[in-house]
C-alpha cells in the first residue's frame, strides 16, 4: 500500500489535517498554532503537531479572528479546493458576530503616527516659515 494514502482507522497528524481543511496557510502554522496550545481535541490541549487525528474527533481552534469547533470527517490526503476540503470536517462553530461596519474606523489614524496629511504638512510648514523670534 502507498505509504502517503492514509489508511481507514489509522490516524493523522494534526498539523497536516489542519493544513489540508485549510484551516492554516501552512503546516508550518499550523505546528506553530498547535504547539502554541491554541488547539483541542477531544477537549484536552495539544501541543505536539505529530499528535495523531482519528475520525470523529472534536476540535476546537482559537484563530485571531473567531473560535473554530470541528469535528473531523475524513482523513485529507492532499491540500486541494476549498469544495474539497470542506468534506474533511463538520462545522460546529457558533455563528459569526454581525458588527456594523462604518467607513470612517477605516480612514481614522492617529494623530502623529506616519506621514504627516496635506493639512498638517501647510501647518508645520506655515509654523517653520513664521517670524523670526531670535531678532529680538
């Protein structure tokens, strides 16, 4: 048998599965995110990416953005198309938090941090380019 095919029954380390549910970018991290204790499975933290995955097993992923809860479906056998992926799991996660999205929170910068603005460039220059307080 291939050596890269997983069997029926056996398991899988969790750092590749993460990778092909794409639920990370790379299986480097998803080793980080999983030896940074951010995963559970079965509702116990793991923190060695070579822990090995079984079907019907319930993880639950801390990501920056929302909590992820899933419940493995099928071992992945390679990192394919969203369609694809989306077969290897069952999606137990809450629903995401609707937030109100204004224009403004985007455009908004704190003052001094960057580049100056059009507005505090004439300002600095009108204030560099005033009288001369030394002739006194």
């Amino acid at each position: 048998m291939d050596d890269k095919q997983p069997q029926s029954g056996s398991r899988q380390r969790i750092d590749k599965w993460l990778f092909f549910a794409r639920v990370a970018k790379s299986r480097s991290l998803a080793q980080e995110r999983v030896s940074a204790g951010h995963v559970k499975v079965n509702g116990s933290t793991v923190r060695q990416p070579s822990h090995g995955l079984k079907i019907g097993d319930r993880l639950e992923i801390a990501m920056p953005e929302r909590d992820l809860v899933l419940v493995v479906k099928l071992p992945g056998e390679r990192r394919g198309p969203y369609e694809e992926a989306r077969l290897l799991y069952e999606d137990l996660s809450p629903p995401r938090e609707k937030k109100p999205f204004t224009a403004l929170e985007q455009a908004v910068r704190a003052p001094g941090s960057g580049r100056p603005t059009k507005k505090e460039g004439r300002a600095l220059r009108d204030l560099r380019s005033g009288p001369n307080w030394s002739d006194d």
